[in-house]
C-alpha cells in the first residue's frame, strides 16, 4: 500500500508542470554527463587507433612499403575520416603503387580543403606531369612553390622549384627552366648541395657562367666539396677557361681519382693550355714547337680518318685536305715558321679544318685531338 | 472554413459553431470557458517543450548507440581496415547466433527495421512501445551492424526515439490523443540524430509514419529533430555521413543519362523489394528451430562474400558511399557491389536479424548511381561524368523506388549534398525509379512488411493519392430565385410557390446566407407578416455557408442542424455557386463506394 500511494503522489507530481520540466531537466543533465563521459571515452579509443594505425602507415610510407600503407592509412581514417593527413598519407601511398587516378581523387579534395598546402600540390602536380597535363602540372608546381608549407619544411618550396626546373628540362623548355633557375638562385642559400644542384642545372640549360657561379657559391662554404669542385671545373671547361678548369678538376681528381670523366677533361685542358700556339705571350720557340706538334697530330688525324681527308673545303683551290697538309708539310719546320709568321695562322688554320672534319665524320678524338679541336673553339672567330 | 468573414459574422458559422459545442462539452465537464482556453493553450505549450526534451533524450541515444555499433566493430571485427578472413566470417555469424537467441527469448520486439512498429504504436497501440523494445534494439542492431551484417542504425534510432518517446509520454501522464503523437516525434528526433539530416527526417515522418502534413504536430517534429540533431554533433560532429564532392550539371542533354539512372534504379527497388517481399515470409516459415540459425547463416553467407573480394558489403558501408562518390571504385566494381550488397541486405533482412534498410538502400543507390554513371561515360565520353553526382542521384533513386517516399528522397538528397544544382536531375531520376517502382510492385515495401506481420496499418501511399470528394462533386443548383434581405415574405412565399420547391436561399447582409422554408413561410403567412422584409425575419437565421473546394466531410459538420447549406463562391461571397443537403452528400458517398 506504502508503494502504491508513493506512486500516486510521484505521478500526481509529475502532472505538475513546472515539477516534470525540473524532472526532465535534471535526467537530461544527468544523460548529457553520462555520454559525455562516454563519449571522451570513445573519442580517446578512436583518436589512439587513428594514431596507432597512422603511425605504421607513415612508417611504412617511408621505408616504401605502400602496399602496408595503403590499409593502415585507411584503417586510421577510420577513426578520424576526415583527417587531412592521414588522407594525405593514404594519397602518396597509392602514388607510390601508381594508382595515381585513386590518389587524385583524394588530393583533389584535400586540395579544395586547403588550396594553399604544399604537399598537396606538389602531388598533384606529380599526378599531372605524369599524365602528360603540362599546364596542369605547372600551375600545381607553382602553387606548392608559393604554398604554405608546414614549420621545418620551408624548404621544400625550393625543393619543389628544383623540381620543376627537371620537369621543364624534360619537356625541353630550357626558357621556362632557365628563368626558374635564376629565381632560385637569387633564393638559395649557400648550401653547398642546393648550390651544386644549382650549378649542374644550369650546366644542363646551358648556362656555364651561372653554373659556375653557383659551384664556386658552394666552394666558399666547402671548398673541398669533390661535387662542386668538379662542376667547378667542368662549367670553366665548357666555358674555355681551361686554366680555371684545370685548376678545380686537379683538385678534384686527387680527392677522387676514380672520377674517369674529370681525369679526361683535366688532361684535355692541360693540354689545351700546353698546345695553344695561340694564346697570348707565349715564347716563340714554344710557340713554334706547339704548331709543329699539333700539324703532326693533323697529319695522324688524317691518316686514321681517310673520309676527312678527302674533303676539300669550299673556298679552297680544290684541293683536299690530305693534299693541304702534304703541301704544307715541307714549310712547318722551325726555321720555315720562324721565317714566316704568317705560316703559324695558315698551318693552325688547317689543323682546326682537318681536327673539325675529322670529329665529324670519324667521331671521338684521341686527347690531343680534342685539345686541338678546343683550341679551335677557342680561337673561332679570331 | 478559414473565413475571415466567417469569424466576424457571427455564432453562426462553422468555426464558431465548433467551438461553441466545444464549449459546452467543457462546461459540461465543469470548466469555465477560460479554463478550457488556458488549458488547451498550457497543453500545446507543454507538449512542444517536450518534444525539444525527447528530442534531446534521443539524440543522447542514438550518440550511444553509434558509440555501440563502432565497439561492436572494433572488437567483433577488428580495428583494421584488412580483416582477417576468419574474422569476417565468424564474427557475423556469432553474432546471428546471438541475436537469434535475444530476438526470439528477450526481446521479440525488436526484430525487422523499425518503422513499421513506429506505426504501429500511433495507430494500433496509442502511442505505446515498451521500453524493453528500445533495449533490445540497442543491443541487437548494434552487435549485428558492428559484426558486418548488411543493415543501418537508422531505422533502429527512429524506433529507439519513438520508444523514448513513448516512455517520456507515459510518465507524463499525457492524454491519448497526445501520446499518440509522441511515437512520430521521437521516431523524428532519432532518424535525424542518426541521419545527421534532420528536414528529411521531418519528411520521412510525415511522409511514411503520419502520412500527413498535421500542423498540430509539424511544430513539435521538427523542434524535436533539431535537438536531437544538435545533440548529435555536440558529441559526434556536424560532419555530414560522406564527403561531398563538387556537384555538377553541365548540360542539359545530360538528363538523359540520369533518366536512364532513374529506370535502372526502379527496376533494382523492384528487384530489391521484390526479394524481401517473397525470401521473408519462406524464412518464416521454416521449422522454428531455423531461426534460431537464420541469421547465423545469413552472417556466415555475407562474410563468405567479404572474403572473396567485397567486404564493402558488410555493415552501414558509409565510408565506402564516400569512397564511390570520390571515383575509387572502378564502375564494373560498383556495379557489382550493388548486386551484392542487395544480396547481403536479403539475407541479413529476411533472417529477422535488427537493423534498418535506410544504409543498405543509400549504399545500394550510389553504388548503382556510380556504376550507371561510369558506364554511361564508357559508352558515351561526351557525357561529363563525376561519379559523386551520379551516386547522389542514385542514392535519391533507390530512396524513392525502394523505400517510396519520394518527398523525401528529394530532400534527402540536397539535404547531404547542400547543392540544389543537384534537384533536377535528382527530380527527373527519381520520378522515373518511383513510377517504375510503382507500377511493378504495387505495394510499398513497408505496407508489405505489416502485412506480412499481420498489421493492417494505413498505407501512406494510398493515404497520399486517396481521391478525396469535395463539395462541388455533390452540390446540386439552387432550386429557385436568391432571395434579397429586403425582398418581403409575400414575394418569397410567392416564388416558393412559383418554384414548388421546399426552401430558398435568402442573401442577407454582410455576406450572410439563410434559407426560408416552405412550413416557416406558411407560419408567417399566418401571423400576418407577409409585408416584413426577409431580412428582418430571418435575422437570427444564418446558416454557414462552404466553398466548393472543400472537402465533402465538411458539410457533414453542418447537414445535421441546417437542411441545406450555400456553397459560395470565393471570390464573390455573395454569390451562390449551389446548395448541398445531407441527403446529397450520402448520396455522393454512396455512389463513390460504388466507383
């Protein structure tokens, strides 16, 4: 009976108005205290295995394995779905499998949640330069150049600058790539690596003077940098400044002597800077014993390239090349070149003939023929 | 009636004469006409102030129960997103193993998707649904979602609202006709927490529970589907169920192809419901000891079908919706992940396991949507194709074909997009898959599925198209002249005898109407007053008038106390369009039954 009368009265109770509001407020206070406790609960279960899952896919996005990635990013998305970058994660992993279409999808949306990131249009312009999207992947390219980029990776806008001067060089457009480089340049620090990377593309544009520029900006920071040394070296080469060529080349080979290339170029400028009967204030006498040797070296190039000398140069008295040298032959004595001065620039003048129409039809010199054909370039013009 | 004018006329019109009979019967009852006022008005007030309060309990709820289902997941599935095949296979069926055991011994209740025990507890229960009814679906839909079985937590969180509701109600104490009301609104507040959409929550109640549009209860379902919804993302986020992607239409020839969409995703509702329709009943009625195993193997059939390739079939696959709608899946893929997924939801639905076919269809919808989609584009490459358009529309495809509730699927779909570019092709679509839909399977899946459980409940899409009758369809012309207020009573018996009619109708001033009879004419007659004017006679006399757009039940308020009522025209209250007696309206039903 003691029940059943509480219960009248409770329900009695609860008709009042005011009383059930109160009621009902406090039961949903209490509800709302319940869940939210139960809910930080399961916001820190799911915020641990997005992290846990996260994790191991970046792990292995790193070390390459994206085909581990790809699951593990999804797992994390799981539990956080719309974080940016585990999607992010989950894009450069099916990147790194080649499904770039997949990977597309979800960088375009991170793309329109935040235009201005870094990452996403660096990817994106990757997807696009491999499609064959050229104005795609350069507008993309632009936009990671000019984009936000995390804290500690400022760096990868110039990263990414160089990156577009190879994607520009691919395509041939040495203009666009040229204009980027010098951009970059006037950016860079002095990072001996940026700087040598620097040096060597504009090497591949070309544009020796900058490129040499950029190696010496790196020799300042490391001058025993065998990299910038050697791109040192090799910009003064194929800028005929064989004395500085030689100089950086030297001191590259010692500190790598298995550098086959730079050993070849550092003989050939020796040999430019020993054979040149040409250049300024050099002494008669070796002046003359440089035009005789390299005459001699004419005559063997000629002998081992018939074709060469069988041509006979437009303007000539017809005659072929085997046959200029032969009647020249007799004079190129060091008395003959010391009775006549003019001998030295007629003689030189048919070696450089003879040296070019030789590497023309019978390809690769001996060293002292590539001397003489640089000493040719050289003095082409004078 | 709704007339200004009728309210300022007089006692005499309809409105007016309701509330005078309400009155009385108050007065009746002991309270003063104050009383009846303040309690009326304190009522509505209260009810709406608890419909914000259940919609608050069931957005609590339903946060709890997608707390639930993502637990059951986790540790029934794993937490990665590349299960082990045993896994997938066994935890399905353990679970059906358990939900049989709960369903059939604990709670009987909760299996099926939900909706139709909502309608149920408005028409048949008055509003009652046990408590335990609630529990068990908590339970059961969240073990069987979260171990991959192919159904959704939407039409489980409507019942769980509706059962909330009705508990609210009970302990209030409110009145039947109110507790009847309350099943609707909780079923509102929980589809909306556990659609994130609380308009085509709104819709769907209206469309498919209430059948409706009631203004004494739209106020109250739509401040209970706001504050659940607010609830819901105050824990859960405002993020809706998929990303979205951009949303375009370019041209309109393109309609072409969503209307070839439409057709292929009415003859897939078919197919779907088609499946439900006959596989159920078979399941029901195998050996009792069958179900016991029913949604095992249905568990261990969709795991099967997970480890050979698609386990995007299991579960809600909300996270694969999104996935389609960003272009991952090539459109062969999709298309088979439809089919399955179908096959999934049949076997999962038809095994009496709990849960909803809110996701499936969704799921269903944009795969297709994506495939057809794609398709379309792999025939026809002029077609722009961006396969999230596609799934969206497809999505609205197979709501309207399958669930028939084509309101809503429009809605539904701007609603999740936020695009209204979107409409057209959504409209045009839809349109197709619903008349489809219609004409091959005439009986909508929810109507289907109370018939089968034994509950006659109203079809809302008949309620929708029922013909209704209105006043002009029984009206009959005036028998004679209209009589002027200042015409005398000679004139008027003199043209009762010129139209040998019983009555005519007297226009009197101030767009009032009354009608002088043969017998009451003879009276005055007698008492000499065949001089008076009409208008003086009849002072007291106005009979309310209708319009002939109203429906016919209208009149039957009247016919009772006056032997005809004026039908009046709109536009001229003055003028008289015709009279309609009892014996004309019985008449027009009786004939209507007959057609």
């Amino acid at each position: 009976m003691a029940t059943r009368s509480y219960r009248l009265d409770s329900s009695r109770l609860l008709r009042r108005e005011p009383v059930a509001l109160a009621v009902l407020t406090l039961a949903a206070i209490l509800a709302f205290l319940f869940v939210t406790g139960l809910s930080r609960m399961f916001h820190a279960q799911q915020d641990a295995l997005a992290q846990r899952w996260s994790a191991r896919g970046l792990t292995d996005l790193k070390a390459g394995r994206y085909t581990d990635a790809i699951p593990e990013f999804r797992a994390a998305l799981l539990y956080t779905r719309d974080d940016f970058d585990f999607r992010l994660g989950l894009a450069q992993a099916l990147i790194g499998l080649h499904r770039n279409a997949e990977a597309f999808t979800y960088l375009i949306n991170l793309w329109g949640r935040r235009p201005e990131n870094g990452v996403v249009n660096l990817e994106l312009a990757r997807i696009a330069a491999e499609q064959g999207q050229t104005e795609q992947a350069l507008r993309s390219y632009h936009n990671a150049i000019y984009a936000n980029w995390p804290a500690g990776q400022e760096g990868r806008a110039t990263e990414t600058r160089f990156e577009l001067v190879e994607y520009l060089l691919k395509l041939q457009a040495r203009t666009q790539a040229e204009s980027e480089l010098i951009s970059l340049a006037a950016s860079a620090s002095d990072d001996t690596a940026q700087q040598t990377r620097l040096g060597s593309l504009f090497q591949r544009i070309p544009d020796y003077e900058r490129a040499l520029a950029a190696f010496r900006r790196a020799l300042s920071v490391h001058p025993q940098d065998v990299a910038a040394l050697t791109g040192a070296g090799t910009a003064a080469y194929d800028l005929g400044r064989y004395a500085i060529a030689e100089r950086y080349l030297q001191e590259a080979v010692s500190r790598n002597p298995g550098d086959y290339i730079s050993n070849d170029r550092l003989r050939i400028a020796r040999l430019v800077l020993q054979l040149d009967p040409l250049r300024p204030r050099i002494p008669a006498a070796e002046r003359d014993r440089n035009v005789m040797t390299a005459f001699a070296a004419a005559g063997d190039r000629l002998k081992a390239c018939p074709v060469a000398a069988t041509y006979a140069a437009a303007g000539t008295s017809k005659q072929d090349l085997a046959a200029q040298w032969a009647k020249l032959k007799p004079q190129i004595t060091p008395s003959g070149l010391r009775r006549d001065p003019d001998l030295v620039t007629t003689a030189m003048d048919l070696v450089f003939t003879v040296e070019r129409q030789a590497s023309e039809w019978c390809g690769t010199p001996t060293t002292t023929d590539s001397a003489l054909l640089l000493i040719a370039k050289l003095h082409e013009g004078n | 009636m709704g007339s200004i004018q009728n309210s300022h006329a007089s006692a005499h019109t309809p409105a007016l004469a309701e509330k005078d009979a309400q009155a009385q019967a108050e007065s009746a009852a002991g309270l003063s006409p104050a009383g009846v006022f303040w309690s009326v008005f304190r009522e509505d007030r209260f009810f709406l102030v608890l419909s914000v309060f259940i919609g608050i309990f069931s957005g609590l709820a339903v946060v709890c129960f997608r707390f639930a289902i993502d637990w059951s997941r986790i540790y029934l599935l794993g937490t990665g997103a590349e299960l082990s095949p045993w896994r997938l296979i066994l935890a399905p069926t353990l679970a059906g193993l358990a939900i049989a055991v709960l369903t059939i011994h604990v709670f009987p209740a909760a299996r099926g998707s939900g909706v139709n025990q909502t309608k149920a507890a408005l028409y048949i229960y008055d509003g009652y649904i046990p408590f335990k009814t609630a529990i068990g679906k908590f339970i059961a839909s969240s073990v069987a979602i979260g171990a991959g079985h192919s159904l959704g937590p939407e039409d489980p969180s409507l019942q769980i609202g509706a059962t909330l509701a009705s508990a609210i109600g009970r302990r209030m104490k409110l009145s039947r006709d109110r507790m009847r009301l309350l099943a609707p609104v909780g079923a509102a507040a929980g589809l909306a927490a556990a659609f994130n959409a609380p308009i085509s929550a709104v819709l769907f109640v209206i469309e498919e529970v209430i059948g409706r549009w009631t203004a004494g209860i739209l106020g109250s379902v739509v401040l209970s589907a706001v504050s659940s919804v607010v609830v819901m993302r105050s824990f859960l986020g405002s993020e809706s169920l998929f990303r979205i992607p951009p949303v375009e239409l370019r041209r309109p020839s393109e309609l072409i192809a969503y209307c070839i969409l439409g057709i292929i995703g009415g003859f897939a509702s078919v197919a779907f419901s088609s499946g439900i329709g006959a596989l159920r009943p078979r399941c029901r009625n195998l050996p009792q000891w069958t179900l016991y195993l029913q949604p095992a193997v249905a568990g261990m059939l969709i795991g099967l079908i997970a480890v050979l390739g698609a386990p995007q079939v299991m579960g809600a696959g909300y996270e694969y919706m999104d996935e389609a709608m960003h272009g991952q899946f090539t459109w062969q893929f999709l298309a088979i992940l439809a089919v399955l997924k179908i096959l999934a939801t049949l076997l999962s639905f038809v095994s009496g396991t709990p849960g909803g076919m809110f996701a499936p269809t969704l799921f269903i919808g944009a795969m297709l949507g994506a495939a057809v989609g794609g398709a379309e584009h792999a025939l026809l490459p002029h077609f722009h194709y961006t396969a999230g358009t596609y799934a969206l529309v497809g999505m609205g495809v197979l709501f309207a074909g399958f669930l028939r509730a084509p309101m809503t699927s429009v809605f539904m779909v701007l609603e999740v997009s936020g695009n209204y570019t979107i409409i057209v092709p959504v409209i045009v679509a839809n349109t197709f898959a619903y008349v489809i839909s219609r004409a091959l399977q005439p009986v909508p899946i929810f109507d289907l599925l109370s018939r089968q459980d034994g509950l006659d409940l109203p079809s809302m899409e008949e309620l929708r198209e029922e013909d209704v009758l209105r006043v002009e369809d029984a009206m009959q012309p005036s028998p004679g002249p209209v009589l002027e207020c200042d015409d005398s009573l000679d004139r008027g018996f003199l043209e009762l005898e010129k139209a040998s009619c019983p009555f005519l109708m007297v226009r009197l001033p101030a767009n009032g109407w009354a009608c002088l009879d043969q017998k009451q004419a003879d009276a005055w007659m007698k008492e000499g007053r065949g001089g008076y004017a009409l208008g003086t006679l009849l002072t007291d006399a106005h009979i309310p008038y209708v319009y002939p757009d109203q429906p016919l039940d209208t009149v039957l308020r009247y016919v009772d106390r006056w032997p005809v009522v004026p039908v009046v025209n709109r536009a001229n209250l003055r003028k008289l369009d015709g009279v309609i007696s009892q014996r004309d309206v019985l008449a027009r039903y009786r004939d209507f039954g007959g057609e």
